[in-house]
C-alpha cells in the first residue's frame, strides 16, 4: 500500500498540515518539526510528487533567472550564455520576465522563500543591499550579470570605459559635436548602464577639452523607435551633431533610419556608434563598442553552479572589458557643415 501524507503526519506526531508546509518549503514550521517531518519522509519513503523529492534532497536541478523585458536582443545573446551552459549540465532552466518594478521586488522577495530553483542568475537589475542581504540569510545562492552589490557574485562590463573610447573615437576622427542617446538613467530599474555610459562620455569630452552641451544629450526607450525619435530630434536642431553615440545598438539602428528619413548620408554626413555587438549591428555594418554578451552568461551560469555546490564561496566581482568594432558608420568628419 502506498505511503500517504496520513502516515508521514502520524509517525513524525505532527498535524498533516505540518506536513504539507514542509514539503512545500514553507518558513513558518520550526527547524526541529521540520527535521522530525523530514526523518519520517525518509523512514516511509514517502514519495508524493517530483516536487516533493526534489524538496527532500533540497534540490529542483532548476536554475531561476531574473530578467526584464528578456526580449531586448542583449539580454537574448547573454540567456544563450547562459542556456548553453545549463543545457549541458542537465539542469533546467526557468526564466521570470520582469516588466516593472513591482515584480522584481516580487520575484526577490518570493523565490527565495518558495525554493523552486537551487539558485538565481538575476540579470541587469541590482538588488538593494537588503535584498542582497536576505538572498545570503535565507541561503539563495545567487549571481549578478550586467548588476553589482558588494554582497554577491557579480559579473559587470566596464561601460565607463566603453563610453568613453567610443566617444574618443569619434572626437579623433575630428567630430567634436556629438550627440548621445542614452537610455533611462532614472526611473522604475534605475539601470546603472545609463549612468555609467553618460559618465564615459564626460569623461572624453572633458579630457578633450570639448564643451558638454546638454542639448545633445537626449534619454529614449531602450528601443529601435526610442532611438529614431531621440535622433530625429537631435539632427533636426539648429547646431546639428556631426556624429550619434547611442546607448545600444538597438537605439543607433533607430539613429540610421532617422538619418535615412531626413537624407542625411552615413557616414559621409553623420557617423553613428552603437553599443553591444548584438548581431544586428553586424548584419547592418554598424561601428559599436562589442561587450562579450554570451560570454557572460556563460561564466555567470558556471559561478552558479559552483555557488550551489560551495555556499561558502565568497563573492567575487569579475569585470569585462569591451571592444571597439569600426565598420560602415564612422568616418572622418567633414570640415564643412
């Protein structure tokens, strides 16, 4: 006869309620319950469901990732990474897509508690210091990608530094108006990408003795049409840009079509840097500051699963440099206007 949730209640002298709350992980059930309702699960061989003994061995062979809006093509070729390297070590891999802030607080307070995975890759967005707390009190082993905090695994590109060369590239070839489309450096996610790549365009400017003109600077969606009306605006004013640093490739594919709407030749007329190295901006032969994307993934899934197999590993910071692509957007400017 099969062992039921009956049997286990009445052999570890609990309430099947009790019971219940601890193969479904639940935190409201005292560590010595908890063990005496576990050591009967084991005495009976109590097997009501694959949750139940994934719960028992206190792994799912599942790795969560945290991600918003996992359509945008970045965080396309990073979860490639990642999927190659989960794929090969036989552990499923569960996406939860976050479209606000709501539900990312949601997600970081929840799968902790809920232990449906062994472990979390959360991707661009970066948990709070009491976030990050509760993720290492409750025992979540977890790794940033593209997101830093000083408590936890954190894999991040160095986009001062990209800004910054990409926009030295264009001052070289002689561009000294530059416009910049960045991304929201305020707002729901607070994505420190945007600052950062701002922060590198200052930085060039300034040690090229160039003028900051905050008109040239305009904040758009992290899309193809946030960049072509960001780039509609800036070719349309007055002291027009020579040449467009856009914040993604996405956006600086939305800069070409503006160009291309208002008969602005590129590169003759307008140079345009991306940044990513999506395979987008190949395929359209866009120049672009290329950050190791898949590459990423791929480490930042492998310290994962060296988290869940060694929970006492200290954090590490692991930083990756970009490189600079030249293609068919960029050239010198012309002295004329």
């Amino acid at each position: 006869m099969a062992v039921t949730i009956h049997n286990v209640a009445q052999e570890a002298g609990v309430g099947i309620g009790t019971v219940s709350r601890v193969v479904n992980n639940s935190p409201d059930v005292k560590p010595a319950t908890r063990e005496r309702v576990l050591a009967a699960i084991h005495r009976l061989n109590y097997k009501p469901d694959p949750i139940a003994r994934s719960m028992i061995s206190k792994r799912t062979n599942s790795i969560g990732t945290i991600v918003p809006f996992f359509t945008r093509p970045s965080f396309m070729e990073r979860l490639r990474g990642v999927e190659a390297v989960i794929a090969r070590l036989g552990r499923e891999l569960v996406l939860y897509n976050v479209e606000t802030s709501a539900q990312r607080d949601h997600f970081f307070r929840e799968l902790p508690l809920h232990r449906k995975v062994d472990g979390l890759l959360i991707i661009s967005l970066s948990p709070d210091d009491a976030a990050a707390r509760r993720f290492r009190e409750l025992g979540t082993p977890v790794v940033l990608i593209d997101a830093y905090s000083p408590l936890l695994t954190s894999l991040v590109v160095n986009n001062v530094e990209g800004a910054y060369q990409a926009v030295k590239r264009l001052i070289e070839l002689g561009h000294r108006h530059i416009g910049f489309i960045n991304g929201e450096i305020e707002g729901n996610f607070k994505f420190n990408t945007a600052n950062d790549r701002l922060i590198g365009l200052h930085r060039a400017l300034g040690e090229a003795g160039l003028l900051f003109e905050p008109e040239q600077v305009l904040i758009s969606e992290w899309s193809r049409k946030g960049g072509k009306h960001a780039a509609l605006q800036l070719l349309t004013q007055q002291k027009r840009p020579t040449a467009i640093f856009a914040a993604s490739d996405v956006q600086a594919v939305g800069a070409l079509e503006a160009a291309r709407e208002l008969g602005l030749r590129v590169p003759e007329q307008l140079s345009v840097i991306g940044f990513d190295g999506i395979e987008i901006s190949e395929l359209l032969e866009l120049s672009t500051m290329q950050q190791p994307l898949q590459e990423m993934g791929e480490l930042g899934a492998s310290k994962l699963v060296e988290l869940i197999e060694n929970p006492s590993h200290p954090p590490e910071l692991i930083r990756f440099d970009t490189k600079f692509v030249e293609r068919r957007t960029t050239s010198p400017a012309l002295t004329e206007r």
